[in-house]
C-alpha cells in the first residue's frame, strides 16, 4: 500500500489528502496550527469572517470534485434586490454603472491578451485608457494586487472576465468557508486520513516516503531549504466591521479610481452576524512601501462614500494585512507554467496557490493538489513507511 504524508491541513492540503485516500493510499496529514483550514479558516464568534474575500467560482474544477462528494454543501444567495445595489467609485463619486467601454473590454476573450505585454498597455490599445485603468482596479478583487495593469495581459483579462462574468460565478458557502472545511475534514476521517493538528513539521528525514508540502511558499522555502521556492504575490490591507443595520446601504462597491473593494457579506448571508448587524469587509491592496495604515486610510475613505454614518454604527472592527499570503500573479512574459514546479524530486511534491498550475486563486491549490497525488502515486511505488518526521507540537 502506498504510504504518503501531507504537510498542511488547509484546503490543498486536505484535497491531497482525500485524493490519496480515495485512491487507496494510507495517508498522514500534519497541520501546524490547532484547526485545520489554513486561509480558509472562518473566525469564531458571532462574526464569521474569512481570512480575505473567499468565494467559490463555479465554472472551476474544485466546483465538481466538492459537489460530486457533498462537500460543497449550502450556498448563500444573492437577492435580486441586493444586485441592484452595486456601485463604483468613478472620478470621486459613488455611481451606479462602470464606464461601457468597461464592458466592452470585458467581451474580449481571455485568449486576445497577449502574456508579453502588461494589462494596462494592451487593454488601453483596445477600449482606451480609463476602461483600461478602470477595468484593472477591478480585477482587483480577483488579484490582491496594487497595480494590476503590470501585470501580464492574459493573466489579468481572464480573471476580470471570470469577476464581471453573468450570471456571476462566485458563490458563497453559506456560514463560511469553514463549512467546507469541516466537511473536508470529516470526509478525510471516513477514509481513514490519520490527522494531527498543533503538529508542526521542522525537518523531512532520510529516507521519506512520497511528501506532499501544501504550505504557504514561503512556509515550504524554510522546511525544504530551498532558496528557489519564490513567486510574486500582492499584500492587501483587510478591515472587517460589523454595522448596525441601515437601509439603502450598497451591496458592494468597487473602486475604479484605485484598486480597492468593499462588500457587505450578510447581504447574502444572514447568519454571519448577529440580528440587527451588518459584516462588510474591505480589501485594499497596498505597494511594497505602502503599510496596513495606507491601505486602511484608503478603506475609511470608500466607506465614508459608500456607508454613510459606518464610524457611528459600528459595534466591532478588526484590521489585518494579508503579505504574501494571496494567491500568485504573473508578470509580463511568465504563466502559469512558470511558477515553482510541483515535483520538486526525492519524493516531494508541492501544492498551494503560488505553484506551477491552472486556475483563479483557490483553483491552483486544488490543481496542484490532485497534481502532486497524481505524481506521488506514479512515483512512490511500494515506499512503505514514510519515515519519522521531525515534529514540534505547538
């Protein structure tokens, strides 16, 4: 029987993990924290807010492999009145629609943009040079990054045609991303996934069986010893508030002057807040020498437009900055293809969203996740026992 070990009980860790095992593997999974979930951990409390903006895209291959397993469970609705009440920052001002120009570029297939160029010089070649800045200020919230017009052209058009796509394709798991994980996390269990929490991996002895590291980059650079393991990231300054609730407040409102997305969650989700409370969070991408200060500064500003009188009636607050934590981005001439390798030899494979796969944020990890199975199987062969980690319990 093949034996393998997953480092990382977050959602890639936990595919690998289901995926070993549905595959017949005795499989052992270590998770560094005292919860499994990663960056998909929902905090705990009356407010159930997520570690960023996460939503399921249901036209991604991790929408079928949840809902084949009845993992992916309830989703939160959007009311019909509730759509109507997006706005965009545009010029200063709160409006009800984006520049046409916007749409138009959003019509133009992700496969028009050429790689080598940056978003912002090929989308202005197209629909001119405020749809281009507009349109990458709102891909924004696909990207976690603070200037997505340099990034590369075919890397941003498909994530800004995926964001403004209708019907929309981001769905919310009803209670938060917990949720799936707590689903994940008992369907692991039904196969036999021997898993172990406060479980921290310092050292992969001689000797090891197949290893699937599904940390963050970083997270795996230490523990591989492995000075390559780099990719481009974005750093994003997150503001969670609980409101009291006012009618006629926005359901999201997206910045076209500057990257920047603010969204009332209990819009579709009553259950993440109390009676009576509102939970809008706030994602602001901020530069190399920009601080979590910056980006909540700007934060304050959209929702001094967007929410009038929210400093008032706001019952609780928490700030945070996501740093290298928010998925890879693709500069001018690099893919997908690129980015770290998941067979990284001697038996390890990687899996995380800042890897060498396909996909809209989550998406990579749940590719690269099937990817390192895929490779551990075909590689491991009869390894027997995977060898004594080097554990530090937290």
């Amino acid at each position: 029987m093949h034996e393998i070990t997953v480092v990382g009980g977050g959602f890639a860790g936990l595919t690998a993990a289901i995926t070993a095992a549905e595959s017949g593997a005795r499989v052992f999974l270590h998770e560094a924290h005292h919860t499994l979930g990663g960056r998909a951990r929902t905090g705990e409390g009356p407010y159930k807010t997520n570690d960023g903006p996460h939503a399921l895209y249901n036209r991604g291959p991790h929408w079928t492999w949840l809902k084949q397993r009845d993992l992916l469970g309830p989703l939160a609705p959007l009311p019909a009145l509730e759509a109507a009440r997006f706005r965009f920052r545009r010029e200063g001002r709160l409006r009800r629609t984006p520049p046409l120009a916007l749409l138009r570029l959003a019509r133009r297939p992700a496969e028009s943009a050429p790689v080598n160029a940056d978003f912002l010089t090929w989308a202005t070649g197209v629909a001119g040079e405020e749809a281009a800045r507009a349109a990458a200020h709102y891909a924004g919230v696909a990207l976690f990054h603070h200037d997505p017009g340099s990034l590369s052209a075919a890397f941003v058009q498909e994530r800004f045609r995926r964001a403004t796509a209708l019907p929309p394709e981001a769905h919310y798991p009803r209670g938060g991303w917990s949720q799936v994980i707590d689903r994940m996390a008992g369907r692991a269990w039904d196969l036999g996934v021997r898993i172990e929490t406060s479980s921290r991996v310092d050292v992969l002895p001689e000797g090891h069986g197949p290893v699937i590291v599904a940390t963050t980059l970083a997270a795996a650079r230490r523990l591989l010893d492995d000075d390559t393991l780099h990719w481009t990231s974005g750093r994003t300054a997150l503001i969670d508030l609980a409101l009291r609730t006012r009618r006629g407040d926005p359901f999201v409102v997206s910045d076209l002057d500057a990257p920047g997305w603010l969204e009332r969650f209990t819009a579709q989700d009553r259950t993440l807040a109390p009676a009576g409370e509102q939970l809008v969070q706030g994602q602001l991408p901020v530069g190399p020498d920009e601080s979590r200060a910056d980006g909540i500064a700007r934060a304050e500003a959209l929702l001094d437009l967007g929410f009038p009188g929210w400093r008032e009636r706001t019952v609780w607050r928490r700030e945070a900055l996501a740093n290298g934590r928010t998925g890879a981005v693709d500069l001018p001439g690099t893919t997908w293809r690129d980015r770290p390798a998941i067979d990284r030899g001697d038996g390890v494979y990687l899996a995380g969203d800042q890897v060498a796969a396909p996909g809209l944020l989550s998406e990579v990890s749940f590719n690269s996740a099937l990817e390192a199975v895929s490779l551990a199987l075909r590689d491991g062969g009869n390894t027997g026992s995977p060898g004594r980690l080097d554990l530090k319990r937290a």
